[in-house]
C-alpha cells in the first residue's frame, strides 16, 4: 500500500513538473511569435517604404535595412524546432533555460539562453563527479510546441556510485537520441552535446585543431556544432570572411546540409575538395596509382615545369612572314605580298628571360615578352623597308603588328596565354609535355617513366578530385593578365567606397550602429540586384580567404589537396576532422603530422573523441577484429549502446545473388522500419555497384538526394563515407579487401555505417577477420 502511494505522490509530482515546465515554454514560444511578428512586419514596412524609385540613398538604406530584417526573420523561423531543451538550476536558487538562441521577455529580462553562451556551458560540461554549481540539470523532450518528457539529473554526489559517477551526461536524453531510426539526413544534437565533444565545439578560433575520432564518436556532428558556436561567437570576423565546410563527396554534403541551418546557421560555404576550384566540378576518380602521384608535393614542381615548358625560343632564328598587300578579288580579301620579319634566336632568348626574371605569373609576364618581341619585329620591319622610327612610329607599328594573325600565332606558339584547364589537360594527355615536365629546372628527375605512365590519359578526359590541386597549382602560377579587370576592381572599389558613405548615413539613420559596422552593410548590399552572401561570394572566388576552415573526412586529403586548402586559410584558423585508421585514398594521410606539419608544424593541438555512438557494441567488435587485422596501431571506441541483433554473415552464390539479395532487402527492411523510420544501405566494392544496383530495382543507386531520401540505397563503400544507416549490408567481403591498398580500411568503413542491423553477404569464403559474425 505505502509503495504504491508514494509511486503515485511520484507520479503527480512528475505531472506538476511538466504542468509547469509546459507553461514556461508556452511563454518561450509566444514571445518567439511577438518577436518574429515584429520582424515580419518592419520588412514589410521597409517593403513599403516608397516604390523601385526614389533617390539611390534612398534605395540602398531600403535594400540594406530589409535585407537584415530578411536575415533576422529567417533565423528566427529555423529555431521553432526544439527552441528550448534544457535547464539549469544551480546552488544560489538561480534557474536558466538553455534554447537554440537567446530571447528577452517585454522587460528585457533574458528567459532563454542561448547554447552557445558561456552561461549554457554547465548543461554540456557539469558531470556527477564534477557537477560546478549545478544541482540539477533537465533536459526538456518537446513534439512541436508540447513538452512530452522531461529527464532529470541530479547532482547529489553522497548518494552515487562510483560507475553512476562516471556515466555520460544526460544519458537518458542521450539514449533516447540514438535509438530513435534515422531519417536521411544528420540531425543536430545541441540537447544532447557530450563533455569532450563540448571541448571541441568551444574550442578557441585561432590555430589549427584537429579531431581524431574512431567512426561514429560524433566528429562530423561535433564539427558543424563547432561552425554554428565560431560564428555566434566571433560573428564579426566570421561573418564577413565566411566559414568553408569541406567534405568527402556531395551525397555526404547533403547528409549533413540540415545541421546548420537548424542550428540558425547560413553563412557557411559547403564544398568538396572536387569544387574547391571554380568552374569545375570534378566527381571522376583516379586509379590509386595517379591518385598517389598527383597528391605528392612534387606535383608542385612539375606544374611549374610545365609552366616552364610552355615558354620557348626557337630553335633557330624567329621567323613571320606577315602580308604587306593585300587585294580584294571577288568581295575577298587576298593577300597578294608578304614580307619575312626575322628576329634572331639570341634576341628572342633575351626577350624570355627577361620577361620571366621579373617572377610575375606566366600570362602576366606575357605582356613583357610579347612587348619584347613586337618590338625586335617591328624593327625589323623598319630595317626592311628602310623607314626611320620615332618612339611613336614604334608604338603604331607593334600595335599593327599584333593585329596581324601569323604575328599573334607566332608568339603564342613561344608564349601562349593559358588557362589553368588548358595547361593541366594538355599536360595529362600528352605524352611527350608530361616528359618534358617531368625535369626540375637543374634537370632534377621529377616523375619517373612509370609514374608518367599512370598520369597519362586520353584527351578530353573528365576531371577528377585529384586534379584540381593541380588546377589551382596551375591558377597561381599563370595568373590573369587582369589589366582589363583591375580596371573593373578600381571601378568597383570607387562605387563600395560611395556605397559605404551611404551605408554610414543609412546606420546613423536606423541607429544600428552597434550591431554592425559600415563596410560590412555595404559589402552585403552592392547595387543592383539581390544582395549576394558571403558564403555566394566566397565560392564564386578562388582567391576568397576564409575566416575559418572545417575539414571533414580530413584523412583522404592528399598532400597537394592541402596545399589547396592552406591557400584559402593563410591565418590557418583550421578544425581538421578525421580518422587516419579509415584512410580509404591511397594519397590520403596516414598520420596528421604528415599533412599539417609542412604548415603548423608544431603548432596544431589535437582533441580525441572516444565514445562510439551510432554503433552497437556488438557490431563494433566485428569492427575491431578488422582494425586489429589491418591496422593493430589504433584502438577501436567504445560503444555506449547494445544492439538489437547479433551481426550475421550469409553465403550465397554468386549465380543467386538475383534472387538472395533482394529477400535480404526486403526482410531487412520490415525489421528496420518496424519502429516507423528507417534507412538500410547495401554497400558493394567498388567494381561491383551497377551489377547490384541492377538486381535492386526498388533501391536507390545514383549519387542525388534521392539516395538519401529512400528507405533502401545501392553504394560504394567509398560513396558510404560520413553517412550511417539503421541497417547495412556488406556484399563481397573478400573484394572489398582486395580493391587496393586500402581495402581493409573500406572494409572497417562499411562495418561501422549501421546503427542497429549488420549482415555480411559472401559468395567466397568468410574473410578470418570476420569469424565473429553468427552463421
Ligand atoms: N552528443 C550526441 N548526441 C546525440 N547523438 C550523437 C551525439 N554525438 C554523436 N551522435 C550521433 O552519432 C552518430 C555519429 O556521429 P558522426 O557522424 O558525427 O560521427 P563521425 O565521428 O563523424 O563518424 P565517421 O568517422 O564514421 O564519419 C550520428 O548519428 C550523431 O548524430
């Protein structure tokens, strides 16, 4: 009797807490409402305000006004989703609601804290064992505006236990996170940020930090939680310079495109090392053997002498012959006479080195040699037809001379203008320039015979990842012969400065001064058309330097993908995020010191994340007897969950996988889905993906966002990497080993993408590192 009545007093106890907690955040949301409300309507209004016309100040303090209510009425939409999650009571009696952002009630008093403050830091860090001021922290579970759960910890250290001690923070909303089935697409994790992950998204901005984390200990998450608190907290940098997310491949960049726009997030570039060159895209991949010659630094050095190669005198004298009458028979203009200029060879040698000792890019130099050589050649015009020459005579003729077409062929045959496509293409699919590159300037072997031979290809080959290092190698070393276009930028700074006269005048006006300065309203609002973004900007411009850069999947960058990165970060404020045991490029890292050190040597920190939390600690042990095989250097995580099934292996034929595999997908499916949402993938080797996607009709295969949206999907291992699925199955274990020098990495990729269900589908023999799984 006396049990049950205190269970009920517990009970009514627990509905009075909701009762109040649901009051509270009703508050939260109405006020949300009221402030979004005010938003809306003051755009409207600077909508109204007058019509297209009225004097320009009077259109850029419009655009410039609306276009921030714009910013503030998108941000406050994307925070509706879970606004408030948490809440802190401490020993003085104080009590703080933690949220997706800071609110203000009508008096001003602050009644929602947002995550990323200082005063928010306790929910993520306070421990049993450490607990600070705090007496209590509660997470709040809401379904759209309703408090549907609230999960308490209280920190009162005599009545633990030592394990009690040690447990995760916040383990119940933390379990309750990780069972729910996945949807697609990464979701945030702000309720439920663990301790050392918390070090990591604080973590100061200066410097280079790199994440080193077994799969699934949150690195990915932890990363774009780290981009949303940078931005929040030095928004006046980052705001204007813009934060570059780089990932593995476009599938994963959809995967995870969510997170921060839900975190309240926008201004961050997401790209692949693939796009990080303007203008390209490339998605092709190279044979792991061009993949390792194109992502050493070497490569550095052969672009340059390919550069160099470019750049010739001829073998003997220079010799145009250029029309010096012409006649016009039957409407078309024939050339009737010419005359031979000639230019010795020791003049045109002359003309280059005097043109390269300058050390300007390749097609600026240009303009120096060309000059050069007009120069000799009208001279020797005027030799030819004994005319005298005056400075301005001069001028006239090289200018008459450049309009010639043999004159301009002639000198781009010595000097062409390249672009950085045209060098690279030509270089990879010509035999003969790829040899000549191949020799440092003091004759130094750069490539040898067999690395020339992976590099080579047929023309009009499509790009792949591992070019575009080279491409934007090629960029810096040809440059733009921009004069045309510095003339454009001096237009241009003229009318920012004018903008930003009016800019000042506009925040004067609005008295919005403390929140932003002049120069950035101006950048934001140039006239004529919509304001484009920082992050618009940013990755329309291969010279953008960012005000932060994210690496993900770091470990498959090659050396010379680096260089590109450091190039767009020169205050190298970098989070590099990874795992060198998943290394699956044959270029890529096998240790950080290797890629970072050439430029923050010594100077990187390094944080390690521990805790596996997306797959069940039966299937990690799978995982770990791989990892023990292929690299017994790393320690496998430890799981915080246990799965619902025991992983399984399941041999089939090759000739039945047309009926086996299909079965397995459905069967898989109805297991998975049993708890509402849910994703499996099959995951093949590489050689194997159109030969299964053909038997799974119903399954998505190609790289769109379709892939993520389906309840089943077809990809590579390599496709797989970042992402995760309720369940998995591996088909072709034995191939996926065997497709390079990576393949057991693949394989330790593959295993830990499930969060719940593993099988293992083999036509040969069980590989022995797989003995674990139940038959
Ligand atoms: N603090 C957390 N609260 C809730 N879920 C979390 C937390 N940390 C990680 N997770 C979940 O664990 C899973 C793995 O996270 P994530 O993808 O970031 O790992 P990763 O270290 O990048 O893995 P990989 O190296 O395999 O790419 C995700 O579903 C993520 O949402």
């Amino acid at each position: 009797m006396e049990h049950r009545a205190s269970e009920s007093t517990r009970d009514s106890a627990r509905a009075e807490a909701l009762r109040a907690e649901q009051s509270y955040v009703t508050m939260l949301y109405d006020r949300l409402d009221v402030v979004r409300e005010r938003a809306e309507a003051a755009l409207r209004a600077e909508h109204g305000r007058g019509a297209q016309g009225g004097t320009r100040q009077a259109r850029v303090e419009r655009d410039v006004s609306a276009g921030e209510y714009a910013r503030r009425v998108a941000r406050l939409s994307s925070i509706e989703r879970g606004l408030c999650f948490g809440r802190l009571d401490d020993d003085e009696g104080e009590t703080y609601y933690i949220g997706r952002a800071g609110l203000r009630d009508e008096r001003d008093e602050l009644v929602l804290v947002d995550w990323r403050t200082p005063a928010a830091r306790p929910f993520y860090t306070a421990t049993p064992s450490d607990p600070g001021p705090l007496v209590r922290r509660r997470h709040l579970h809401t379904r759209g505006r309703t408090v549907v759960r609230i999960d308490d910890e209280v920190f009162d250290l005599g009545r633990m236990s030592e394990p009690d001690r040690r447990a995760l923070v916040g383990e119940a909303a933390l379990m309750a996170a990780l069972r729910r089935g996945r949807t697609g697409r990464m979701g945030d994790v702000v309720a439920t940020i663990q301790t050392e992950q918390d070090q990591v998204i604080r973590s100061g901005l200066p410097g280079a930090l790199v994440v080193q984390g077994a799969p699934g200990t949150g690195k990915t998450v932890a990363a774009l939680h780290r981009a949303a608190y940078l931005l929040y907290a030095h928004r006046d940098t980052l705001e204007r310079r813009g934060v570059l997310v780089i990932g593995p491949n476009t599938l994963f960049l959809r995967y995870i495109g969510q997170v921060l726009p839900s975190l309240g997030e926008t201004d961050v570039v997401l790209t692949t090392v693939g796009e990080l060159y303007p203008g390209v895209r490339a998605t092709a991949r190279d044979t792991p053997e061009a993949e390792v010659v194109k992502g050493d630094t070497r490569m550095a050095e052969v672009i340059a002498a390919a550069v160099r190669d470019r750049r010739r005198v001829p073998d003997g004298d220079l010799e145009v012959a250029v029309p010096v009458k012409t006649s016009v028979r039957g409407g078309v203009e024939v050339v009737v006479e010419r005359m031979t200029l000639r230019v010795d060879h020791a003049t045109c040698a002359r003309a280059r080195d005097r043109a390269q000792a300058v050390r300007n890019p390749h097609n600026v130099a240009r303009k120096l040699f060309v000059d050069s050589a007009l120069t000799a050649l009208a001279l020797d015009e005027a030799r030819q037809l004994d005319r005298p020459m005056d400075e301005e005579d001069l001028r006239y003729a090289r200018q008459a001379l450049w309009r010639t077409a043999e004159v301009r062929e002639a000198l781009d045959a010595l000097w062409p203008l390249l672009t950085p496509e045209r060098l690279v293409a030509e270089l990879l699919s010509d035999a003969d320039r790829l040899r000549a590159a191949s020799y440092g300037p003091g004759g130094e072997v750069l490539l040898t015979p067999e690395q020339q031979g992976a590099l080579l290809r047929p023309p009009g080959s499509p790009w792949t990842t591992g070019d575009v290092p080279l491409l934007d190698e090629a960029a810096e070393l040809l440059g733009e012969d921009d004069s045309a276009a510095r003339a454009a930028e001096r237009e241009a700074l003229r009318r920012r400065r004018e903008e930003r006269s009016y800019a000042r005048g506009v925040l004067e006006i609005n008295e919005l001064t403390e929140m932003m300065d002049a120069r950035a309203l101006a950048e934001r609002t140039p006239s004529g058309g919509p304001a484009p973004t920082t992050a618009e900007r940013a990755a329309a411009d291969r010279e953008w330097v960012y005000g932060h850069v994210i690496v993900d999947e770091a470990q498959e960058l090659s050396a010379m993908a680096w260089r590109t990165v450091m190039r767009r970060i020169p205050t190298r404020s970098l989070t590099v995020v990874g795992d060198v045991a998943q290394t699956g490029s044959a270029a890529g890292a096998r240790s950080w010191a290797e890629m970072l050190d050439p430029y923050v040597k010594g100077r990187w920190r390094e944080a390690r994340l521990l805790v596996n939390y997306r797959t069940p600690a039966e299937i990690m042990e799978v995982a770990a007897d791989v990892l023990k095989a292929v690299d017994p250097s790393q320690r496998p995580p430890v799981s915080v969950r246990d799965g619902e099934a025991p992983p399984r292996a399941v041999r089939a034929d090759r000739a039945d996988l047309a009926t086996v595999l299909p079965a397995l997908v459905r069967s898989e499916l109805e297991e998975i889905t049993g708890l509402g949402e849910g994703r499996l993938a099959v995951l093949t080797p590489d050689a194997r993906h159109g030969e299964i996607a053909a038997l799974l009709p119903g399954s998505a295969s190609a790289l769109t966002a379709e892939a993520l949206d389906s309840p089943s999907v077809v990809l590579t291992v390599t496709q797989s990497k970042g992402l995760e699925f309720d369940g998995v199955i591996v088909l072709a274990p034995d191939e996926i080993l065997a497709q390079g020098p990576k393949g057991g990495q693949d394989l330790y990729v593959a295993i830990t993408r499930a969060t719940r269900r593993l099988t293992v589908v083999h036509e040969n023999a069980l590989p022995p590192m797989l003995a674990r799984l139940r038959r």
